[in-house]
C-alpha cells in the first residue's frame, strides 16, 4: 500500500473516532438543579435528560446521590411522610441524622434520592428534596454565609444496555434497588452535563457584636413572661386545698 493512501487511511479513521466521541459526549446526559423556596427550608429539584430515543428507557431506574456538606441536612422522618404521599423516595446513607446539632458540629450527609419519570419531558426524570440549614457560629461582620451544593452523582440500572460507553464509567457501585427494596442492584455511574455544576445557598447568621444585646433582650423577655404566666396562674387558676389525717 503506498505510504500517502496508508496516511490519508489514518487521519480518516482519526476524525471519525473523534467524531464519534464528540457525538457521544453530546448525547451523554444533562442534569439541571434547582433551589426553590428561601430561608432555612428549601426544595432541590433535580432534572436528568437522558438525552436519547431508544424505548428501553422505560425499563431504567434512575437514581442521584447527592453528597451534603455540613451546613445542610434531611429530615429522615419527612422523607418518610413524602415516599406515603409518593412524592419523594430517598434514602439516607447514615444511621443516625442530628436534626438539632450546629454546622460546626455536624457531618456531611449523603442521600440517595430515586427519581421518576417527568411528565413534562419525555426521556427525563426528576425528583425533588427538601433541604434544611444549619445553624451556623455568628460572623464577624457579614450577615450570611455560603454553603456550596456540587453536582451530584448520576446512577442508572436497566435491563439492557443503551447508553454510549462514553458515557459510562468503568466503576459500578452497589446500592439499594429502591426505597422499599433494601437489596442491593448494581448501579452504573454516568458521565454528564451539568447545566449547572454548583449551587449556592446564602444562609443568614448572627453577628457576634451583637451576642450581649441578644443574650440581655431574650434573658429580660423570658423573666417577663414567666413573671405574666405566674400572676395569671396564681389569680384566675383555682387550687384545690387537700387536707390529710393520719
């Protein structure tokens, strides 16, 4: 074969095995989040676009592990309250969720959040979680901190596969079917395109300046009240006098 046509055979082969990468790169998943609500209570809503048209979709369960620093929780008693509603089915990946402790005391915490089909795309799936904010140590001078949510981590099970091995991982990670069933299915973790790699929430704080008119206004109120309470007690409330004999 002479040496030009075995060069021009070369790059041909060279631009259509890059070409085949960009297109797989192209149609690997998107997955766009969303803060909803404000203050300390808040819900992410989570949209994954599988980005293709083959029907073996129906038979993929989707699932996101979200990893959440410390200044950020759920409530596992909620979660559960919402998988009886069917609105969310999430797992927390602890066995123990302080509800009451501060940012600086706590851990981070991962959930593994099952999503469903969205009606409003065809071939995507969506959920949502409710999120809550720690409370965190006064500032110096600003009144907020930023907390950082990363992207999280896109799995998939089907019964067959679908998807570009561009888009697949080499590692697979075992985790529990779904909500109900504790079993473990071997979940392939995908590569995606984030929409938006990070979210940031601002969470209001104390300032420490303020610790002694704080600390003085709630020690002043809680004498007031509990002088108001006893005086009512002690002239509307009726007490029964029992008198004893040995």
């Amino acid at each position: 074969m002479p040496l030009w046509l075995s060069n021009f055979s070369f790059w041909i082969f060279f631009f259509v095995s890059m070409l085949e990468h960009i297109f797989a790169q192209n149609f690997c998943p998107e997955v766009t989040q969303w803060l909803l609500k404000d203050g300390f209570h808040r819900d992410l809503l989570t949209r994954v676009n599988l980005g293709t048209v083959d029907e073996g979709t129906g038979n993929c369960m989707v699932a996101i592990k979200i990893h959440l620093p410390k200044g950020l929780y759920v409530d596992p008693y909620e979660l559960i309250t919402l998988h009886k509603h069917n609105i969310t089915e999430a797992l927390v990946v602890a066995d123990y969720v302080d509800l009451e402790v501060p940012e600086y005391l706590a851990a981070e915490i991962i959930v593994l959040v099952y999503m469903k089909p969205d009606p409003d795309c065809l071939y995507c799936f969506r959920a949502i979680l409710p999120l809550h904010c720690r409370y965190h140590q006064p500032a110096e001078v600003d009144g907020e901190i930023s907390v950082i949510l990363k992207s999280p981590e896109i799995l998939i099970h089907c019964q067959k596969s679908f998807l570009s091995t561009e888009c697949l991982k080499e590692t697979k990670i075992e985790a529990p079917c779904s909500w109900k069933i504790k079993h473990n299915c071997h979940w392939d973790s995908m590569k995606f395109q984030a929409i938006n790699r990070e979210l940031k929430l601002q969470i209001p704080v104390g300032l420490k300046h303020h610790l002694i008119l704080v600390c003085t206004g709630t020690l002043v109120t809680t004498i007031l009240c509990s002088g108001l309470i006893l005086s009512a007690v002690f002239k509307h409330g009726d007490f029964l006098l029992v008198h004893s004999s040995l």
